[in-house]
C-alpha cells in the first residue's frame, strides 16, 4: 500500500511528487499549487503528499502518521476548507500565524488550503508575504481549479501539480481493488459519477445514495407544469440535504475512529487530555464540512442533470458514445424524439447559470425553484 493508491490515472503527478518526496532532502520547495477539474483528486494529492512527507516511510499508508493525516488528526498539518465564497483575511492571518510555529513531531508544518482560489487579492497578499519569507520547514499546499484563478505573484512562488481527470476504467480499477466493489457495478458508478472518484465510491457503497440520485434524475424529467415544477425543486433540495447528512455521518464516524484507534482506544474510551486539542481539530474541520457538503451536493445534482441532458443530446444526434445514465436510456429516448435539439441547449444553459448562481451564495432553493421552472417539458 502507499498514500498514491488514491490517485488513479495520475502517474505524472504522483511521479513527480514520489521524486520530491525521495530527494526532499535536497532543498524541498517550500510551497506547492495543486490544479485539477472537480473531481480529479486535487485534495488527495495534497493530503498524500503531505503524508508522505511526514511519514518516515516516504508514504506507507498504514502507520500512525500517514493514518492522522487522513483524518486531519496530525499536529503538524492543519488544513483550511473555507463554507464561505471568499476565504477572509483573518483567516489567512491566522494561517500566516500559525506557519511560523514549529512542528512539534520534528519534521515539517504543513499547511493545505483547499480552497486557495477562493481569496479576493487583498487576502492573497497576506498569504504572498509568507510565500516570499517562508520560515523553515514549514510547506505550504495550495489546491485550485485552475493556475490562473491565483495572483501571478502566488503562481511565481510555487511548484505546480497538474492533475487531470481520470478514466472511468481507472476510477472503476481504483474501486475493484481498493473497496472491493463488483466489477460491473464498479464500471456503472465510475460512469455515473463521471470519473468523479469519491462520489464513485459513495455510489458503489451507498444504495441509498444511488436510490436518490435517481430520483433525482427522474423527477426533473417530469416536470411539466409550474406545480411540479416547485414540488421538484423542493425534492432536489431534501434529497441533498439527505445525502449531506448520510455522507457526513459516515465520514465524521470513520474518521473519530480512526483516530482513537490509531492511539489503541476504544471509539467510546474517554480521550486523555493530550489528545483533546487533536480531536478538537478534527471535530471543528467536520463541522466545515457539513456547511460545505449540501452546497456541494446541490452542485452535483446539477452536475448529474447536465449529464442527463448530455445523453439526450447525444441521442438527438445519434452520437455514437456510450451513455452516462444507461439505466434511464428508455426514458431519455423518450425525451429525445419528443423535443428538439434547440430545447436541450436550453435547459444546459439553465443549468450551468444555476451552478454560478449557487457558487455565488444565491439562495439554494430560489436557484433550484428558477432552474425548475425553465425545464417543464415542452414537446415539439
């Protein structure tokens, strides 16, 4: 096992850190940009790249350290993951702050921003003057969609990791070795989540959350009247909630677990005092992510309906690759020979505004409601 397994079809970006890792001795740069589409694994590789820096194996996966970092448990890495649109600058004070501590195990302080695009240029220029000065043995990891969503100055300071998305057969491998999951079920949620490797993983586990992300998709395809219309935005928004909720808990669960179990305590034993701060951590990292998770499981029912509507698309076209929701293709005939190419790009119009619009902190209901709204059916 190693801290790469994660990262299926990314053998450039894992070659080029395993080679930072080996040599980090030689002078290891001090700051680092993580770039990559959603769902290309920017945090993992991050998060595995500061295990492996911290682990005296180089990465091994299993020991105490590498098992900390995983769960944000390890006192020498702190991570940021805003809820908020824009990180605030008392924020990255704090980060700059906190940078300049040393580690407290003997190797490096690490600090991983997951969100760094998320920062107006004031901000950014409290993180460039640490990036400028950086204490020693302090790293910095930076994650971004995209080079250009940071300051030219930032981009100057930094390494850059570029990951693409990875295959459906890599994402499907990944699952079949990793979590064990059937291989034909494995290639389905592999194509149904888009390549997208945590959601494949939760599609493949969760029956539930298969269960709702139909429903999702066969609710928006009946929509044909302003009643339905509300009623089905309501649903998008419970069942996201619902999702949220499912997700959170079992992640919050297996994380608190592994962490007690990483010091050889029961996960009811009374935690001694030492350890307080560590887990303090790890509960208030969860609780950002809760306030993050429904926006972002909002974002993947819009996500979701895009490739539906691709599929329709596809067959207006008589395209000849395969589909993403092959279990709904009766009903997407249906809705392809009942309406126009014209409509499609419509309603794909429609629902890439509402992804801005949630991205920009718009009330998620009211995005939902408009979005609704504008795909009632209308047959040629």
């Amino acid at each position: 096992m190693s801290v790469w397994q994660d990262l299926p079809g990314q053998p450039e970006a894992v070659a080029t850190l395993e080679k930072a890792v080996r040599n980090r001795a030689d002078n290891l740069h001090h700051a680092w940009l993580f770039t990559g589409p959603p769902g290309s694994g920017r945090s993992i590789a991050a998060r595995s790249f500061a295990a492996a820096l911290l682990c005296e194996q180089g990465g091994c996966a299993s020991c105490q350290t590498c098992l900390l970092v995983k769960t944000n448990g390890h006192p020498d890495l702190t991570v940021m993951a805003t809820d908020r649109v824009m990180i605030p600058i008392d924020d990255v004070r704090e980060l700059v702050e906190m940078a300049t501590y040393g580690s407290t195990m003997g190797g490096y302080r690490i600090i991983l921003v997951e969100d760094a695009d998320r920062m107006v240029p004031r901000t950014a220029n409290v993180l460039l003057k640490a990036l400028e000065e950086p204490p020693a043995d302090t790293i910095w990891l930076l994650c971004a969609p995209f080079e250009a969503d940071l300051l030219p100055t930032i981009r100057s300071r930094v390494r850059k990791v570029g990951l693409k998305v990875p295959s459906t057969n890599d994402v499907a491998r990944l699952l079949v070795t990793r979590d064990k999951v059937d291989g034909q079920l494995a290639e389905i949620v592999a194509a149904e989540s888009q390549s997208h490797i945590g959601m494949a993983r939760r599609l493949a586990t969760s029956p539930d959350a298969r269960a709702r992300r139909r429903d999702t998709l066969t609710a928006a395809l009946e929509i044909d009247n302003i009643s339905t219309a509300i009623a089905t935005a309501e649903r998008w928004l419970e069942l996201a909630k619902k999702d949220a909720d499912a997700l959170n808990e079992e992640r919050d669960s297996e994380e608190r677990a592994t962490f007690m179990a990483n010091f050889g305590l029961d996960p009811e034993s009374n935690l001694p005092p030492a350890l307080r701060a560590n887990l303090r951590r790890i509960e208030e990292s969860q609780k950002r992510r809760a306030t993050r998770s429904l926006r972002d499981g909002i974002d993947r029912i819009l996500v979701d309906l895009l490739a539906v509507y691709r599929d329709i698309l596809m067959l207006q076209l008589d395209g000849n690759r395969a589909l993403v929701n092959q279990d709904l293709e009766p009903t997407l005939r249906r809705v392809a020979t009942s309406t126009g190419t014209a409509r499609t790009l419509e309603i794909t119009d429609a629902i890439t505004e509402a992804r801005l619009r949630i991205e920009s902190n718009v009330r998620d209901l009211l995005v939902l409601q408009s979005l609704a709204v504008r795909m009632i059916w209308k047959p040629l």
